[in-house]
C-alpha cells in the first residue's frame, strides 16, 4: 500500500541531502527562522461527499487547507506528510494526484505518509512551513484603529455546495465543475503568495477563512483584544451576504494593518489581486458585547456550524 | 471539540518564543541539525479494539509509534500534532491523556491537533524531530561484516494481544493489565534513548520492529545492500520463536555497527539495557536469494501481515 504513494512520489527528487520516503522518516533541512506547522483532517460524510466531488478534488483540497494555515501565518510552506484511510478498492491513486497537483503548485515536497484500510476515506495531512525571517503573524496583533482587509470576495465555496446539492437533487440539471462556485468549494485555492506578502508588508495579525467571516474575524478579535466593525462585505458574484457573512471554506486570508498603510497598491504592484477593505478595528466592548459588529448590530455568525 | 484539546494541553507552557494551541499553525523554534519527520495512523477496528484496551493506551500508542520512528533515525522528537476523528460521545479527554502522558514521557510537546466526528476512531500523529548533530541514521548505511543488534527481546507485544483476545474469548479469565506481555502490546515504549546512543555510538544502519524483526531486518538489508544471518532470535520470556520473528509492534530498535565495537559496554556505561547480538551482515545473494537467513536456511517472515 505504501508502494503506492511511493511510487506515485518516485518522480520527485528530493532536495539536497533531503531523505524523503522511504526511511522511518523523512529527513529535511531546518525551517529558515520558526517553523511553523498544523495539521487538518478531512473526512468522507463530514468535510466531503464523494457523490459530489472526486478523489482528486479531496487529495487537493487536503493539502489546500493546510497550505492556508501556513499562509495565515505569512510563512513559507515547505514539507507535507499524509495520513490515510480508505475501504479496499478505494482508487488512492487519484487521491494522491490532487495532493501532487496542490503540492507542486506550491512548490512543497510531499514527503511521507501513512496508509491504513478505514470504514471512510479520511486524509489527515500535517504540514512543515517557515517564517524566513519575516514573521509569524499571530492571530493576536491587532490594535485599535488597524484597518482590516480581505484578500477576495467570500461565499463562492458554500454557494458552490449549494449549487453542487442541488445538481445532485435534479438529475436533469447536471453540474459542470468548470462552474467558479463548484471549483471554489472543490478546489479552493489557498492564498500562500498574499499571506506571504501581506507579512512582508507588516499585517499586524492574520487568520483564514475557513469557518466563516464573522466566526474568523471574531477569533481574530478575541485574540487581539479588540472588536471590529464590518463596513463593508465582499459578496463573490453568485454568493449571497449571508454566505459571505457564514458559510466558511472560503479560504480568502482576512488580515489587519496599521492605518495609512496602501495595501491595494502595494498589493497590485507585486502583481497581487488587491485587497479588499471590510472594516476597522476598535475598543472591545466592556462585558458580552458583540466582537463583530455590521452596520451597528452584532454581525450574523451564519449557518455554517462545524460538525464537532 | 478543539477546546477540549486546548483545555487538556493548557497546563502545558510552550517553550519560549514559541506558539503552540490556538492559532493557524504552532511556531516552533528551528530544528537543530536535520528536521525529521513522520506520521503514523492508528485506526479502530484496524490497529486497536476498544474492547481490549482503553482510549488512554491509544492515545499513547499512537505517540510511541512515531517517536519510534524519530528514535529509529538517532534523532531526537521534539514536537507532535494530531488529527483525530471519533464517533459522537467518545471520551476524547482519555485519548489526550494518553498522548500527554506520551509526550510527557519524552519531553516532547503536542503542539496542535484537528478534531472531527467520524465513523469510527481514527488517529494521525505527525511528529517532527531532530538530528542536533549526530545522524541521521538511515536504513541504507549498513555494510558486509557490520554486527546487527537489537535493543531488546521481541515477540511480546504479538503475545500480549494473544492473550488479550484469548481472556476475551472467556470471560471467566480476566487479563490483568498488569501482565508485561499485555503491556507491551497497548503500552509500547519507544527506545529513544537507545536510538540516540546508537547514533551516537556510530550506528551505519537503523530501523523499528513495527512489522516483525525478519520483515524489518529485510527492509534494512535491501535499502543496505547486503543480507542479514540471523544467528540468535531473541525470544521475550512468555513468547516463541515464532512471534519474535514475525509478531511485529515490538517497537525495539535493530542496528548495524563496524564489527569490534564493545556496544553492549557502552550502552551499559549509559545506564541502558546492553542490546542484543542478533546476527551479521553479510554479501546481498545474487538473483532472488533470501535477504534474511536464519540457521542456513531463509528466515520465516511470520504471521503478521500489514492491514493493506
């Protein structure tokens, strides 16, 4: 079984003195400056139906996540290890093409796994990045008055869902994936370039979108010590407030930075989409009041709940 | 659900200039030397039956596994995450007790972890470690002449689940967990200590007995290029030859030194169990000859058979 993922990894060559698969660990060079490193769990019947979506699409969006993780930091991601289970007869081959194809994308190394047979398909991908000399931006660095941006438009991945459900329910309405909504939920693009950035630039704290806006910005709050007032929401075309507001797996990077500051152009001039300003960060609020406010009420946390 | 790892992980103070719970990614200061790294899934039904052993010795178990593996390369574990997936309502507070008390164990810290519902119980432990000068020791090093050890006597972990299923069968014999044998199959210690000194000592070649000694000797032998005559099986008391060659989950160390190294000495001026002289390595057979020879004739591979 581990034959598989070797082989399927047997074109990459490992960097100088690296020792990759093959040995009771891989053997890497050290992080330049911190490391950084998470880990997150997909699960088939939790975080993924595979009446809805391919193999494929999960091996890609497993490493996704954990890209996003290492970019809301503003590190540098470098080394990935999977673990897996599937029932026998599960086409692993296609799982371990998307992580390939996210991997090289971002030019990290897959550089171990585990494989077990399972009741489900679960992939449990745990990531190595770097800070190299800039950063980590912590969840918990924001000051009053920052202002706080948003690297894209949200709610196209619950849309996506949605739209992916509602394919399944008619037959007769079969949903292409070339759609930017189902890609978005199928194939979401982890925002490694502008985290990275967004650090270089001095983002005082940073978190992704995963779980939705209202829930991130709040823990970004919570941890700051601060509360933020929403002024305006990026709605993706094809998403509504509501699913922008709550419907989480967006993966875009919410960020803050000290006022002044002229991310748009900075952004653009590194050939980067630019940034969109959704708020500003104030005094929190003294006993239970709301972290997250929008236009003057506490803002919608939305449907999206995690399963546990 | 995370909560409940960070509450349990909360007694724990991270090393300083370190981030561990409660953001994207864990901070971590830079490995010294080379960074190793592994991961290792354990998987009820699978790897472990709850109706054997509790969520406590999973819990450990899935920790022990990998730093046997960071042990196997002379390194030193440092940090762990881990992805969980349980049914709704299991004890999840006896798993991270488990783990701690693990990570406790080895001074290493668990620095993050993702939770989710599931089908059944599934962990995924990464673990990162380091070489700090010495090593890596990989399974390729060995060479014709090298005298092959192993840390301890095998086959009681493969007995101990003997006897667990066996008291299962009647339930008018209880097995006390008191029992070593029972022990060494749902508590395993990983040789970390031993592993180091190994290193240290100038092991050429090293690996774990997961798989049983004949299988894993084999993989040292072909990643070396030679063969191995096995001329003594050390057989742990209350098990036979039989499940010392083949049972697996020993999690004892085997290694290659130069010939004429006093390693027993040396590892007893340690304050370490002397290791055992299990054999030889000796010129690779030409064509398919076997890779493991035991009194003249090619070693019996043994019961276990890995899941997939």
């Amino acid at each position: 079984m581990l034959a598989r993922l070797r082989g399927a990894l047997s074109t990459r060559v490992p960097r100088r003195g690296e020792v990759h698969l093959g040995d009771d660990a891989a053997v890497l060079r050290p992080a330049r400056g911190k490391a950084l490193f998470a880990v997150d769990v997909l699960i088939e019947g939790v975080h993924f139906d595979l009446l809805l979506g391919s193999l494929e699409d999960v091996g890609w969006k497993s490493l996704e996540v954990n890209v996003s993780d290492i970019a809301a930091m503003g590190g540098i991601p470098t080394h990935a290890v999977c673990g897996v289970g599937a029932p026998p007869g599960t086409p692993l081959d296609d799982l371990f093409s998307g992580l390939m194809a996210s991997a090289d994308h971002h030019g990290l190394a897959l550089v171990g796994g585990d494989l077990s047979v399972g009741p489900a398909v679960f992939v449990s991908v745990a990531i190595l990045g770097e800070t190299a000399g800039t950063g980590p931006v912590l969840r918990s660095g924001a000051s009053v008055g920052d202002v706080v941006w948003c690297t894209g438009a949200l709610g196209s991945s619950a849309a996506g869902l949605a739209r992916l459900r509602a394919g399944r329910a008619e037959a007769s309405a079969p949903v292409s994936t070339g759609d930017p909504l189902v890609r978005a939920y199928l194939r979401p693009s982890a925002r490694a370039r502008e985290g990275r950035f967004a650090a270089e630039l001095g983002a005082t704290a940073m978190i992704d979108v995963s779980d939705g806006l209202v829930r991130d910005a709040g823990h970004l709050a919570a941890e700051s010590g601060v509360a933020i007032d929403l002024e305006h929401v990026p709605v993706a075309p094809g998403a509504t407030e509501e699913l922008a507001l709550g419907g989480g797996e967006d993966y875009e990077l919410v960020f803050s930075t000290p006022a002044g500051l002229d991310v748009e152009e900075a952004f653009a001039g590194e050939g980067l989409q630019r940034p969109i300003r959704i708020g500003r960060c104030r005094e929190a609020p003294e006993g239970h009041g709301a972290l997250v406010t929008l236009r003057g009420a506490p803002a919608p946390l939305g449907g999206w709940v995690h399963p546990l």
